[in-house]
C-alpha cells in the first residue's frame, strides 16, 4: 500500500510518519529529509536544492521527481511507502501516478492533515529535531526531557534555518496553493481523506488509524 500525507509545512507530517509507517510496514520517505541529507553530504544535488530550501521556495520539479523516484524503486520502498513533502505540484503527483503505474502499482489513500494556518508559525518556530534519529520536537508541546537532546537516542537537536519566522511566512505562502491543488487532484480520483491536525498528536493519530482502517478493509 502506497500513501500520501498532505498538509501545509507545520501540519504534523513528519511526527504522525513516524508514529504511523513503521506500524503499517511502510518506508517513511521525506523529500525534505533526502534533500537535507544531500545537503549535509555537499553533492551537487544537495548543493542546488540548499538554495531553494534557504530562501524557502520549492526545489525544481525536474530535481525533485527524479529524486524521489530513484528512491522509490529502491528495494526497500516495494512492499509500500508513505510520502511525506512529495507531490507537492501536480507535475509531481503527475509524474508519480505515472511511475507508479508503469509498476502495476498506486497511490491507495491521500491523508490530508488539515490545520488552521494560524497555528503553523508557532508549530514550526517552535520545532527541534534530531540530527542522528530524526526525532521531531517542539519546545513548548512536545519538550525533550532535557533540553537540546533527543529522548530517544540521545543526539543534539537542532531547528531549522528554514523554521525562521520569515522563511516561514515564505513556505506557507508557497505552499499554500498548491496543497489545494494537489487536495482537489487526488479528490478527482477518490482518494483524499481529510483528518483534523489539531489536538494532541496521539488525537491525531487516532483520526488517521480510522482512515487506515477503512483502506486496509478496502484494499482486502
Ligand atoms: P511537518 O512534517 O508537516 O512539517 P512536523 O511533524 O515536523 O510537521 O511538526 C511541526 C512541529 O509541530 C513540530 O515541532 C512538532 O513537534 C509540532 N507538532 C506536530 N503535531 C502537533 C500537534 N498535534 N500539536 C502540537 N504540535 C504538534
Ligand atoms: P519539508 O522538510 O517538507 O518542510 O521541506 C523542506 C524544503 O525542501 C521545502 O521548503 C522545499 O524547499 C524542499 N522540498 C521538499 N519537498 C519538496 C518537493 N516535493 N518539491 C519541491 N521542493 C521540496
């Protein structure tokens, strides 16, 4: 089973993936976690996409598509992913119905987690996250026991040059329409499933588990 979790930067993909994929036998896969990796490494894709991620603009479609692809025919993403950051133009989501398709395979479910923009300035300014294991953090709703290292394997947390206040206001106005577009895409051919993102997480997991629920039940 292949899955999509939608939603504006902030809106809880990346902690709700991390909560759910493992459970469901899915491969977590983040377009913003390959790009910042490539960054890290200093390749040249890592090189090109740092200066869209810094002035918060989406990387090119031809970089990231190919990208994401690559990693998608990796053995590991065969028994089924969920994406996280990607599609996030309908070029995107063109292109991975396509590749899919030539697989024999599809997107099964869209999740959208849906937040009122007013809260996702506070979500991200406020978020951490750990170098080695990814853990997300946010330093008034979800604290580390002790701040700036990770509960879970005790790395350095950091937060993101992208997670400034003014790179913020940027990706969610970059964001923001296409997140519709992409809603009413996936709307087209049935697949969108809406779920309130405000709550605690665990509230949020929950809405999400009935929607998987209801797609396994489908899918068997
Ligand atoms: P995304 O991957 O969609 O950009 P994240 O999962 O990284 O979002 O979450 C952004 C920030 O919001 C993090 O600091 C995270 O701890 C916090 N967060 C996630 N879900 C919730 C929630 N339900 N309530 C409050 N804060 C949350
Ligand atoms: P994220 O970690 O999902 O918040 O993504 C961080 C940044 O990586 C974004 O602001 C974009 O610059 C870039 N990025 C991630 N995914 C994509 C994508 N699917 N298309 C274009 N740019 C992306």
């Amino acid at each position: 089973m292949h899955l999509i979790l939608l939603g504006l930067p902030g809106a809880g993909k990346g902690t709700q993936a991390k909560l759910l994929a493992d459970k469901h036998g899915l491969l977590h896969v983040s377009t913003g976690d390959l790009f910042r990796a490539a960054a890290a490494e200093g390749t040249d894709l890592g090189k090109r996409a740092q200066e869209y991620m810094s002035r918060g603009e989406l990387v090119p479609d031809e970089v990231t598509i190919s990208m994401l692809l690559d990693r998608i025919a990796k053995p590991d993403a065969a028994a089924g992913v969920m994406l996280d950051g990607f599609p996030r133009t309908i070029p995107q989501a063109e292109a991975l119905d396509a590749a899919l398709e030539a697989r024999g395979e599809r997107i099964e479910g869209v999740l959208y987690i849906k937040v009122p923009e007013d809260l996702l300035m506070a979500r991200l300014t406020g978020r951490w996250s750990c170098g080695n294991c990814g853990a997300i953090y946010h330093e008034l709703t979800n604290p580390p026991r002790e701040a700036g290292t990770c509960d879970v394997c005790g790395g350095a947390l950091s937060q993101r040059a992208d997670d400034r206040p003014d790179t913020v206001a940027k990706r969610l106005e970059t964001n923001r329409e296409w997140t519709e577009a992409l809603a009413a895409y996936y709307e087209q051919q049935g697949k969108l499933h809406g779920a309130d993102g405000t709550g605690e997480p665990a509230d949020v997991t929950g809405r999400l588990e009935a929607i998987l629920s209801k797609l396994s039940g489908a899918a068997a």
